[in-house]
C-alpha cells in the first residue's frame, strides 16, 4: 500500500469525564484523510466531524476506536483498534489533577477461600494511560501465564494456596495491588483404582508382613520435571524387597 501509519493510537483507561486524545499520524504519496469510527458492543459507527489526526475524547463509556485513512488514489489503510476503558465508580484511588498517566489501582482483589477442584478467580483493575498491562504473582513468584486483570485457574489444587498480588504497568511506572491469601481445601489424594486395590490387598491381608509405600514425585508446579525420583524408587523397592518387605510404589 502507499500509506503507512506511522504513530497507533493506544489503548487507555480512564475516570468518567477525563479527557483526553487518541492520535493517529500516517505517510502516503499524496495528500491524506482521516476518519475516525468507535464501536460499543456490536454496533460500530463513523463519528460524525471526527476527520483530523487527533480525536478529542470526553470519556463517558467504554467504546473501540479505529482511524481511516485513504489517499487521492483511493488506497485505504486502518488504524489498530483501541480500548478505551472507562471507569464509572471510582472513589478512592482517583487521580489527581496533575496525573500524567501512571497506573492507579482502582479494584483490588479480595481474600478466598476455594475447595479443591472448583474454579478460582481474582480480579484487579487500573487506570492508567496508556492502559496498564497486568501480571500477577503468587508468593512472590511470576505466574507467566496470568497477565490480565482477572486471574483464572480452572480446577484449584492445594498447591494454588498462597497469597496473591497484581502489577499493574505502563511507560510511566508501575503499581502494585494490595496482596491477598487464597485458601484451597480438601485436596484428599486419591489413588488409581489398581493402585488403590493393591494398597488395600498389602495392608489388609498381609497386614502381619513389613509394608513399603514409596512415593516418587517427578513434576513439581514451580521446577523444572525431575528424574533422580523414578530411579530412587526403583533402586529402594529393590533394596526393600531383599529385605523382606511388600513394596507399592508410585509416581506423581
């Protein structure tokens, strides 16, 4: 195409009312135009006298925003869409007057409490322009996976316990959320069926015999998979059995 667009407009999220300016800026061979056309749920429309390079924005509801811009030779190139979030109840945390963009936390997340197996979900929001990118941490370690506001996990496991926090980022610097214990409950472990027989077969008919139950655990959540287990398991059952024991052993 002859036309580049050189600055995209970003994303941002922001208080009801804040104003501000979604810019735009392009090249091309020839003169250029501009249009500039938002979204709000399915419905996406031109904005109507919106055909410079900046868009003066008053924010009111959280809408898309894209900019057109055609040349004389009919070549015709889109902008990214852009989020502008807006933020209808914001008490505390309100920016101050001469805020320059940094994230502000305006949700935190709250204390849970889970049983194991049930879904768990954390929920953070900032302002911040541009719009902060998230990342969230249990105990202090990187969950490189959760990256936006709500942390989701699916089927909760003891391990999952812990407390919880959010940064919010942007080019002006970063903010953290308030941290937060999460308490997963149960968690009983409950062995295969042919493992769980043969556990009960050793206990219960050969209860006057010696009994080993070896567990080998290779995968761990936060390390790397391990293999000197699989081989220590098989190296005590051997030992174990010269000596006269009755071995189940298991993995993970």
């Amino acid at each position: 195409t002859a036309i580049a667009i050189t600055e995209q407009p970003v994303s941002v999220s922001v208080p009801v009312g804040y104003s501000f300016v979604l810019r735009c800026r392009a090249q091309g061979c020839t003169s250029l135009q501009y249009q500039w056309f938002c979204q709000y749920q399915s419905d996406c429309r031109l904005i109507p006298g919106a055909t410079n390079q900046d868009l003066p924005i008053i924010a009111e509801q959280t809408q898309l925003y894209t900019c057109r811009v055609n040349d004389l030779h009919r070549n015709v190139v889109f902008s990214d869409w852009v989020k502008v979030e807006v933020h209808q109840c914001v008490a505390r945390g309100l920016p101050p007057r001469l805020w320059r963009g940094e994230p502000v936390i305006v949700l935190n997340p709250s204390e849970q409490w889970v049983e194991a197996g049930q879904p768990l979900q954390l929920q953070c929001a900032a302002m911040g322009v541009p719009a902060p990118s998230y990342q969230w941490y249990r105990n202090g370690n990187l969950l490189e996976q959760q990256k936006r506001k709500k942390l989701w996990i699916t089927y909760t496991k003891v391990s999952d316990s812990g407390t919880y926090l959010c940064c919010a980022s942007n080019s002006h610097g970063e903010h953290w959320t308030n941290a937060v214990d999460v308490h997963i409950e149960g968690g009983e472990v409950i062995l295969p069926p042919a493992e769980h027989l043969q556990l009960f077969h050793m206990v219960f008919v050969l209860a006057a015999g010696k009994i080993a139950l070896l567990v080998g655990n290779n995968r761990y959540q936060h390390h790397p998979n391990l293999m000197a287990p699989v081989r220590d398991v098989f190296e005590l059952s051997r030992l174990l059995e010269h000596l006269g024991f009755q071995v189940v052993s298991l993995l993970d």
